[in-house]
C-alpha cells in the first residue's frame, strides 16, 4: 500500500510542476502591462524556472542539490507559483495549490523520496 502511495506521490510531484510552470505562464500573460512585458514573463517566467529545475531538481541534474534544499528549493517555487495565482485572482485554486505543494513534498521529506 505504501509504495503505491509513493508512486502517486511521485506523479502527483510531476503535475506540480506542469501546473507551477502554467502559472508562472498564466500570471505573465494576466493583468495590466504593455503586450512587450507579457510576452516577455508569459514565455520567460516559466522557461527561467524550467532552467532552475533542470539544473538543481532534476533527477539526472549534474548540480542536484541534496534532499532539504532541493525540496526546500522546489517549495520556494511552487509557492512562488501559488502566490501569482493568488495575484490573479485564483484565492481558491492558489490554496489548493500550495496545500498540495506543501503535502507533497512534506511526503517526499518523510518517504525519503528524493534520491
């Protein structure tokens, strides 16, 4: 039961981070700014995060940081990415978020997950 669990868990970490990276999108394109500004952080937010992740949190990353601050690190960035979408006006889906976010990778810390 508990190694289905952490194959859940571990998909559960992979649309997190499709959903971080959507929201990054999302708030980039969202609001009042010059069509210059919302291209360049509806295409660059995620890319840059993109970069973050392949380069520390992956899990064939040649810098992967170690198990507290990678996980520290990726909670910075989905709560990062729940807060835009607070800023969107998502209060409901922004709480989801980072309530799965927080869940997730407190599983991750206890399953010793992040190998």
């Amino acid at each position: 039961m508990t190694e289905t669990l952490k194959i859940i868990n571990a998909g559960l970490s992979f649309f997190l981070e499709l959903a971080m990276l959507a929201s990054l999108g999302y708030w980039g394109f969202y609001g009042d700014k010059s069509t210059l500004a919302k291209w360049s952080l509806g295409i660059g937010l995620p890319i840059l995060a993109a970069i973050i992740w392949g380069l520390f949190l992956a899990p064939r990353a040649a810098n992967r940081l170690g198990n507290i601050s990678g996980n520290l690190l990726s909670l910075i960035l989905f709560l990062l990415a729940a807060t835009l979408l607070y800023y969107t006006q998502h209060t409901l889906l922004a709480i989801i978020f980072a309530s799965i976010a927080v869940v997730n990778r407190v599983l991750i810390l206890l399953w010793k997950q992040w190998e």
